[in-house]
C-alpha cells in the first residue's frame, strides 16, 4: 500500500477484511526446512521428548532443592515460635532487636538464583506463610522504593480486589502512606481476625500456616544492593521487630562475608545470621548430565563436540544449569529441524511402527548414511544388492539395527559407570575426576587406546584389597539395576569376585608370619658380612616369590573389568544408524549460543538480507573504491554504504590507507555514521 499524495499528513489504510491465519509453532518448524517430509511428525517428535526431558529435569531440581528448603523451613517455624506464645525468650530477642536471618549461599550462577527462588517462594508460601516478598536490587535504588516494593506484594497479591470487606480490599497508593508504621497497622489487622470462617481468611491462610504468620522477605541479589538502602531498611526493622514478626533471607553468590563488608558492625549486629548452603553448580551439572544423557531413558543423545561445546560454555562463561538444559533443548530443536530421519528418534516400539510407513525418499535417507553405507560394505554381495535395492528388506533391517542401538545403550551406561568408578579415586585423575570427562573421552575414540587408560589399569592393578572390595560392591550395585539381559552374566561374575574377596580375610592374616620371622633374623646380632648376606637372599626371594592369591585374583578382576570395557564401550560413531538419535552440529550450536558480535556485524553490513529478509537487501554491484577520509562522499543513498565499505574493504592492502588511518577505524565511522 502506498499513496502518491506530496503533503505532509496521516493516512489510514484499511486492513483485508479477510483474517490471516495465525501461524503456529509448528509451521514455523517446517517453514524454510529444505526436506519438509515428515516435518508435523518430527515437530511432534521433538515436543514430546522435550516435555519428558523437562519434566525430568524439573523433578531433579525439586529433589537437590528439598534438603535446602526443609532446612529454611525449619528454621523459619523455630525463628517465630516465641512471638506466637509470648514467652519470655522472644522477650529477650525484642530487647536485643535482632532479626531472624537466612544467608543462602547459592554459587556464582546467578542465572540460576531466580528459579530457585522461585520454587522456596512457592514452598514458603504453600508451608509456612502467605506473606512473602522477594526484592531485587534494580527495583529498590532507595529505601522509599524497597518499602514501596514490599507493601505492594504484601498489600496487593495476597487479598482479592472484588473483596467484600473494605477492610480487606486493595488499598491505593494514594491512600496508603509507605512507611513501616502502615504495615504494622496491616499486619494487625490481617492477623486480628478470630472469625477462621471468615471468607478473606480462608483465601490467604490454610491450615498448615502459622498461626501468626512471620513476613518473609528474600533480597535475591545481596551483592547488588545499595549499603545505605540495607542499612536503613535493617535499622528501621530492628526497632519494630516486637510487633512485626519479620525473616529475611540473603541470597549470596559469592561468600557470606560479603554481609559483614557491606553491613557495619552496628547494624550486622541486629541480625541473627544462620547459614545455609545449596549444592554446587558443578555437582547440580552432574546430576543432570546422569538424567539426560548417562541413560537409556532418552533416546537423544549428543556427539562428544557438541557436549563439549555445552560444558565449555557452563565452565568458562556462566556456569548457568539452566543455560545447559536451553542448550539441550535447542540441540534436540536444531537435531529434529535439520535431520530428516529424526522420526525415529522415539521410544523403541514406536520407532519400529514409524519404520514400517517410511516414504521412498526416507528409505533412500537411510541408505546415504554414511554409518548405514559402512555397514552395507561389510555385507554379502547378494545382501549388498538387496538393501540398496529393496525397501521392504531395508525396512526390516532398519528395525532391526534400531534395536541394537537400543541394546548398545543399555549396555553402554553402566559399564562407564564401573568404569569411572574404578577410576575415579586414583591419583591424578588420568581418566578425568568427572564422570563427564570420561564419557567425552569414550565418545571421541576408543577409550582403551589410549595412554590414560593404559596408565589407569595399572594403577588399578596396585589396588588395595578394601578399596577394590568397595569398588566392586558399588559395580555389582549398578550393574545389577540395569534392564539390560546381557548384564546379567557380569553381574554373576563380579558376584563372585567379591565373594572371593571376602574369604580371603583369614588368609591375609596369615600370611604376615613370613616377614615377621625374616624381620627377626636381622635383628639377631651379626656382623656386617652375615647382614648384607642376609639382605641379599631376601631380594632374591622376592623376585623369585610367586603371586599370592590376593595378587592373582585383583590382575584377575582387572583382566575382567577391562574385557567388558572393550565389548561395550565402542565409541557411537561406530554403531550403525548413530545418526538418528546423535547430533553433531557443533557448528551450528556453537553459532547460536557463542556470541560473536564482530562477526553479526560483518554479516550484517556485508550481507542485510541475511538478517533483513527484503528484496531491498540484495543491492547490484557496487563500487569497489571509496573515498577514506569522507566514506559518505559519492554515495547515491545511505542504505548504499553497508557494501560499499565492504566491499570496497575487500580490496584494500595496507599501503591502500594513508598515513594515520587504520582499518578499524573506518569500519567503527562507518557504524557509527550509519547507525546516526
């Protein structure tokens, strides 16, 4: 739509009366997708595992959480127990005027506090009160602000507006003066009310409340706030703390020191300050990587690249869980976005089902992977024939293939789970400490090539008899609770293992008589001829000794544990179809989640239709030399100076530039004037 009109002025443009249809998520999935077969059914795919993934997750955050939250709540009940009876030990906490303090030491990944947070303001206020407030640092600049803030949430989202009582109903700023007389005056008569029918009551407390409930009030960023905004809001605090019952809680990154060097002793010492300690971000990494990607549960997996790319942006950027599990999830996005056969990247009953509707093109999608390729060379040349030519055979040996895969799986992860716990104590760690640094390792190559696995058998073989013993029951243990059929054997056999193990109690006893009797011989008195002579056939012996049956059986067991190390710990890239359930764009993943703005820029300027989208962007050929001490000099139009500076820039050495002006420099005027 335009107008011809010359003047200056407002015109109105009618819209089409005919609505346009709203675009769902799932068009946008197969809209611009080059192979859009299947595109409905790999969206679908891709919703459904991301709704298991998440819900696992969230049940994982609740349960490392629970440990925390029951410790703030018993600590929250104890902190106001003598407000609600009076006694004469509450006396002597309003005389001091301290307040009751939570310091929560949460970790440097900030990006995380507000999840956490979230979830104790939900338990507080589900357990223990119905007021609750948490405060930020960028919303409370001045005490004026914080109390603002804290009458709001307490006034404002606990008490219905088309309340009846006018008591009750939701006061105005206006009317209501922000100061913490006005809240005592509030919670007096919030918590007056004798009448436990009454309508307003039954909406804000339930049974599991306190009878007078404290005000629990949670500065989420400690750090960040003002000295002088804590300090007021404490000291004005600490001298009505007898008639409002008030918990706060500090939400520290760092260290809880960081209250004394914000805080002067004068006021620090109103607070009466109890730790508390979440578990660490690396710890949290742990658990999560053991729920997404060390089980059978998920089909989606990721390629060693991709994982490390994750966990490097984890260790060296943000250190954010929750930045992980995005990563996760745009992996499995980008995986069934881009991958055609992620069809099949379901649970194994229905990727049998999926197998057998594939379209021609599909069947010709498996036959160009290059692991499907591999596996069709080492076949007969009848078999060969048949796979490339037959779509119904290739279905059957799709299916068949899927469900060695699924086998793979089972077998894969508790094996690396013995494995790291066999190696997970030994000095220096050559395997790596974590259990992600060896399920890297086993990705990449296979594992029992390298020289850090060469070095950790041998340690292993040096192995005290207790901790091969705990070793093995932690083994038996994981082994054990595996679904996989082809465990059971191992199982049996580190059963036995560990028997043997256990029977050799007596006979290690006993075999401390040998160097015993050889110790008292040289301390018999002799001369030095006889000593040396002595030491001499000890040596001798030594060498000569046989292994004891301690000795036999732990080279035994090693034997063994490295055995199943070979069958079942082949790196994915070797089994057939990988493809399907792996991703390996770490390309790709490295480009939406590692910013690199001088790069946006280049692109932005070099090529606007990358961004932009217009036919507009796609300008023609353009000069290739420019003017350096006046860029804008002989330009038709502004929106010309994007390539023009580029790809004039393309053909310029060093010598091009005079004395004075470098590269960097024209590129930042250039921005700069068109951004102006």
């Amino acid at each position: 739509m335009s107008t011809c009109s010359v003047s200056k002025g407002c015109f109105v443009f009618k819209p089409d009366s005919k609505k346009a249809k709203a675009s769902s998520a799932a068009d946008y999935f197969s809209k611009g997708n080059t192979d859009s077969e299947d595109s409905e059914l790999r969206f679908d795919t891709c919703q459904l595992l991301w709704k298991q993934i998440k819900c696992e997750t969230e049940q994982l955050q609740e349960d490392l959480n629970k440990k925390l939250f029951d410790n703030l709540i018993t600590f929250l009940r104890q902190s106001h127990s003598d407000f609600q009876k009076k006694k004469t030990k509450w006396a002597c906490r309003m005389k001091s005027s301290e307040i009751p303090t939570a310091a929560v030491v949460l970790g440097v990944n900030v990006m995380d506090h507000d999840l956490t947070f979230k979830s104790l303001s939900e338990v507080l206020h589900d357990d223990v009160t119905p007021f609750v407030v948490s405060l930020r640092s960028k919303e409370c600049p001045g005490i004026k602000q914080l109390l603002q803030k804290l009458m709001i949430q307490l006034m404002g989202c606990h008490v219905d507006v088309d309340s009846s009582e006018e008591e009750y109903s939701k006061p105005s700023s206006n009317r209501i003066r922000c100061s913490v007389a006005s809240l005592i005056d509030w919670y007096r008569n919030i918590t007056k009310e004798t009448d436990t029918e009454s309508p307003c009551r039954k909406r804000m407390f339930s049974s599991r409340h306190l009878e007078s409930p404290p005000v629990v009030v949670i500065f989420k960023d400690l750090e960040s706030f003002t000295t002088k905004v804590l300090q007021d809001f404490i000291f004005i605090s600490s001298h009505c703390i007898q008639e409002f019952p008030l918990v706060l809680i500090f939400g520290i990154a760092t260290s809880p020191m960081i209250i004394h060097k914000l805080l002067p002793h004068t006021v620090s010492s109103s607070l009466c300050i109890e730790l508390f300690q979440s578990l660490s971000c690396k710890e949290h990494l742990t658990k999560v990587i053991d729920k997404l990607l060390l089980t059978s549960q998920f089909p989606f997996k990721l390629s060693e690249k991709v994982l490390q790319v994750l966990i490097n942006i984890f260790l060296y950027h943000d250190f954010s869980v929750q930045n992980f599990i995005k990563g996760f999830q745009l992996s499995l996005l980008e995986h069934c976005y881009s991958h055609p056969l992620s069809v099949l990247c379901c649970e194994l009953q229905e990727a049998r089902k999926r197998t057998e509707t594939l379209s021609h093109s599909q069947c010709e999608n498996i036959r160009r992977l290059p692991s499907f390729r591999r596996f069709v060379e080492n076949q007969v040349s009848n078999k060969q024939t048949v796979l490339l030519t037959d779509d119904e055979c290739l279905k059957e040996t799709t299916q068949e293939l899927l469900q060695d895969l699924h086998t793979y799986h089972e077998n894969y992860f508790p094996i690396l789970c013995c494995l790291h716990a066999f190696t997970s104590s030994l000095p220096k760690y050559p395997l790596g400490k974590q259990i992600r640094e060896l399920y890297c390792t086993c990705l990449e190559k296979k594992v029992w090539e390298t020289e850090e696995y060469e070095s950790a058998i041998q340690l292993v073989r040096m192995m005290a008899k207790d901790e091969l013993v705990v070793i093995l029951e932690k083994c038996v243990e994981i082994i054990t609770s595996s679904p996989s059929e082809h465990l059971k054997i191992p199982s049996e056999k580190l059963k036995q293992y560990l028997d043997q193990f256990r029977n050799l109690e007596a006979e290690a006893n006993g075999g401390q008589e040998e160097p015993i009797s050889s110790l008292q011989e040289l301390q018999k008195k002799t001369d030095l001829y006889h000593l040396q002579k002595t030491l001499l056939e000890m040596k001798e012996s030594r060498k000569l000794k046989k292994l004891t049956k301690f000795e036999m059986l732990r080279f035994e067991v090693v034997d063994f544990v490295d055995g199943l190390v070979r069958n079942y710990l082949a790196p994915a890239e070797m089994q057939t179809l990988h493809e399907v359930m792996y991703f390996s764009a770490a390309n790709t993943l490295r480009e939406h989640l590692n910013a690199a703005p001088r790069v946006a820029l280049h692109t932005a300027l070099n090529n606007p239709y990358f961004y932009l989208k217009h036919q507009l962007g796609k300008s023609p050929a353009l000069p290739t030399t420019v003017n350096l001490h006046d860029p804008f000099k002989g330009l038709s139009t502004k929106n010309d100076l994007p390539h023009l500076i580029f790809h004039s820039r393309s053909k310029f050495t060093v010598k091009d530039f005079p004395p004075g002006v470098q590269e960097d420099s024209v590129i930042s005027y250039v921005y700069s004037r068109t951004l102006s």
